[in-house]
C-alpha cells in the first residue's frame, strides 16, 4: 500500500539513492561537504550534489500543505 502514491514514492527512493552516494563521494573523512569547485570532485559527484537539490526541492513542494 503506498501512503503518499507511486510519485512520490519513487521520488523518496531516489533521493535515498542519492543522499547514499553523496555520503560516499562528497563527504571528507573530516565529516565536511567537499566543496563543489574542489579539483579533485569528480562530474557525478557534483552532479549527485545538485540532483539532491532538485530531489530535496521537490519533496518540499510535495509535503507542503496546501
């Protein structure tokens, strides 16, 4: 049974996905963001990085009450 409905379901797991890769890949040993304009950041880190914007600003718009 889906309580919010299949969108924002997949929405859900896709931002759970991303927050995942993000803990691996763009979070230093020192707990900290690594800055999106560091040399050593790869493409599909600062894109997971802006993905989870776009993801976190749609689950707002979702969850706001009318």
């Amino acid at each position: 049974m889906h309580i919010f409905g299949p969108t924002v379901g997949s929405l859900l797991h896709e931002h759970a996905h991303l927050e995942q890769f993000f803990k691996q890949n763009n979070v230093g040993p020192d707990g900290k963001m690594t800055p999106l304009d560091d040399e050593f950041l790869s493409e599909e880190a600062k894109k997971t990085a802006i993905k989870i914007r776009k993801t976190t600003a749609n689950l707002v718009r979702h969850f706001q009450v009318p």
